[in-house]
C-alpha cells in the first residue's frame, strides 16, 4: 500500500489532543487509532508490538543481518491539533496539481505565489481539504509513512537491515508525549521524528527556550491624592519591557536570530503581569538573554524600591544540535537518502522546539525529518501524495545505510 492510501484511512479517525484532560491520553479517540496502528502492525508479521495503557506503541523488528549495528528508531505522533475541527471531513486529491489558485471553500485559499511549498508542489498528486477541516498530516503523513517502511520490511525478507524500533505516541500537540515516553522500551541507540513539514528538510537545531514571568507591585491610591504614593504598576511593566531591545522581537528576527516575545500583559494600577518567551539557538546567547531580563528587573526595583518586580524564570527545551553533534551521521545519512531520491537535502535550523529534542537529551539523539505535508494546523494543509511515497523510500535509504554502518 502506497503512503498515501494509508494516510487517507488514518484522517479519519478523530485523535485531536486536548490540554487540560486528565487522562493520559488526553482523548480516547487516540488510544482507539493506536489500537487500529497496533494491529495492522501485527497483520504485518511484526510480533513485538507493544500498545501501553497510556496510548504508547512501541515495537522492533529484528536485524536480518549478522552485523553489529545501531538500533535505529522512527517516531511519530498520533495526535492532531486542535487549531480547527478535524478529523478530515472530505479530503480531496488533485492530481498532477498545476499550480493554479485553489479556493477550498469561502476565503481559504492556497495560492503557490506565497507558499513555497505549494510551488515544491507544482506537477505533483497533492491531497487539500475541503477547507473546514484540518487534514492531520501533522503527522498521520508520518505515521502513514513510517507504517508503509515497516509493512516494506516485512514483505520483502531480501531487504537488509539491523534492528528496527519505532513508536507511535499521543499528544504532542499539547507538548506532553514527551512525559510517558518509555526510552527503554523504545530501545533505540538513535532516532529520527517523522514529523516535518516539506520533504527534505531535516531538522537538529532547535531553539532553547524558556517562559519568563514578570509580576509588577504597584501601589493604588486616589488619583486625585496620588502624588509620591501611587506607583502604577502597568507603567513600570512598560518601562521593563522598553529596556528589553526592540529588535530581538520575533517580527524582526529570523533564521538563527534569538528574540523576547510578550506574550500576555494584564493588569491594573495595583498589579500587572507579563508572560514573556525567551528563545536562542546559541546556549551563550540564551544564558545572555536570561541576565539581561534579571538586569532589567533589578535596575527597576532599585528605581521603584525591592519587590516591585518580580521576574520567575523558568526553562524548557534545549537546542538538541548539542547531542546530534557528536553522531553527524544521523544527518549525512539522511542527506544522502534524500539526495537518492531525487530531492536536495536542506537543514534549516528550527525556530521552535520538537519532540526530538527531549529525547535527544534523554540519550536518543533524535533529528526531525520533513514528511510532505505542510501548512500544517490550518485550514490550507496539504499532503503532498509524490513527497510522501519519497519519504517512505528514505526511511528505507536510511536504515539500509546503518545496516553499512562503521563505527
Ligand atoms: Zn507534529
């Protein structure tokens, strides 16, 4: 069965993750289509297929070859967004797209003059919405591709491989996979995430990032008897984040710029809170970062007088570039498997956080594959069907390549 076949099945099954839920899943219908992945990994011939209570598959497949090599894992996530009604409604595939404006339905529009990956499209079977709902491609493409590499391996005993872990999880689109990951079950030496957006791309620079919390103290009094008592804290919140620099904004920066993003201000005279992002591939520049906002906390409680700001700091993903360094394998072989199937390998540095790099600092250095489909989380996904069948091919490319590997 070809990847997209399958990931027409897959998109129609509800997983939406919600946050807030107690239960881990966060919705029932992503353990009902973990149960549906579980047992068509079975009808493969696959025997070790595991399905937790929490909505996990993890699974292997024995090497074939007398080697020693690296276990290599493949991941993707079973969840989608909740950022519009899914599942799909009518997916629809427009073969050999020819670049023309689609208009879905009443102003959602895909136009490939300003979507470069619709213009990658341009010749290609591509899969749209009907514009009401999500496609899911963030990442049933990548469930659907890395099934159709394992359904490949099973059916065809000649191809060559050393062992083959892979796992399906829930919910990371409420950043909290991560949480119930079993990295010993799971039981790779390395991974890759199958969980981008433009085939091509793979992805091992992410941003550090860290949430700030500002929590202004002002004092409120009669404006009409203000003078020398009143303290305004929604003013002195705008005087700290003026000290912050303008351009370190996200709305000016790009590719390996770090930036401080505001992201709620709330308040009154008496007490104003802000929540800032703090994002920085370098590790020098993100602890630079971090000082200058303590600095700008400090300079205004010594002008305003102690405890009138306060600044709680705390810190989130890491930049896996760190852990992937050392085994830069992960990212030639990828290249090279990408280049063999006609496409030309990019490494764009990631200007967010993946999945990929928890694990990494877990000990599974774990770089981010592009699976074909894109514009993600909107009403103008697309699956690009030609992209997804390369994907599934350079899954197979690579682990070829680590049945060859040298230490
Ligand atoms: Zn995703």
């Amino acid at each position: 069965m070809r990847a997209y076949e399958r990931f027409l099945k897959y998109v129609m099954y509800d997983t939406m993750s919600l946050e807030g839920r107690e239960s881990v899943p966060s919705t029932p219908g992503q353990k009902a289509f973990a149960e549906v992945l579980a047992s068509e990994l079975r009808e493969f011939g696959i025997e070790d297929v595991r399905l937790d209570d929490k909505g996990y598959i993890y699974g292997s497949i024995p090497s074939n070859i007398e080697k020693e090599v690296p276990v290599i894992g493949f991941i993707a996530h079973v969840d989608t967004s909740d950022a519009h009604p899914s599942p799909a409604k009518a997916p629809r595939i427009i073969e050999k797209y020819d670049g023309r404006i689609l208009e879905l339905a009443p102003g959602v529009v895909l136009n490939p003059a300003i979507d470069s990956n619709l213009q990658n499209a341009i010749g290609c079977d591509i899969i749209v919405t009907d514009g009401t709902t999500l496609l899911g491609g963030d990442d049933k493409a990548g469930v659907a591709e890395i099934m159709t590499a394992l359904e490949y391996i099973t059916s065809h005993p000649q191809f060559r491989h050393g062992k083959i872990a892979f796992s399906f999880t829930p919910d990371e689109e409420i950043g909290t996979s991560q949480d119930h990951f079993d990295v010993k079950a799971f039981g790779a030496d390395f991974a890759y995430t199958v969980d981008g957006a433009d085939f091509g791309d793979i992805e091992y620079e992410n941003f550090y990032g860290a949430s700030a919390k500002v929590t202004v103290r002002g004092i409120s009094t009669h404006p009409g008897e203000a003078k020398d008592k009143m303290k305004n804290a929604c003013l002195i919140a705008m005087e700290f984040d003026a000290l912050l620099p303008p351009w370190q904004r996200p709305e000016h920066t790009e590719n390996y710029d770090g930036f401080y993003h505001l992201l709620r201000i709330a308040g009154d005279c008496e007490n104003c809170q802000m929540a800032y992002l703090v994002r920085e591939h370098d590790d020098a520049k993100y602890e630079e970062k971090k000082a200058y906002m303590e600095k700008a906390a400090m300079l205004l409680n010594e002008k305003h007088g102690a405890g009138t700001v306060l600044l709680e700091i705390e810190d989130g993903y890491r930049n896996m570039a760190e852990m992937v360094r050392p085994h830069m394998h992960l990212i030639e072989f990828a290249k090279a498997a990408i280049a063999e199937c006609g496409v030309t390998p990019r490494v764009p540095a990631i200007r967010g956080g993946t999945d990929g790099s928890e694990l990494s600092y877990k000990g599974v250095p774990c770089p981010n594959l592009g699976t074909g489909s894109f514009n993600h989380h909107s009403l103008t996904e697309v699956a690009n069907i030609d992209h997804m069948d390369q994907c599934a091919q350079a899954l197979l490319k690579i682990m070829a390549k680590y049945a060859e590997f040298e230490k």
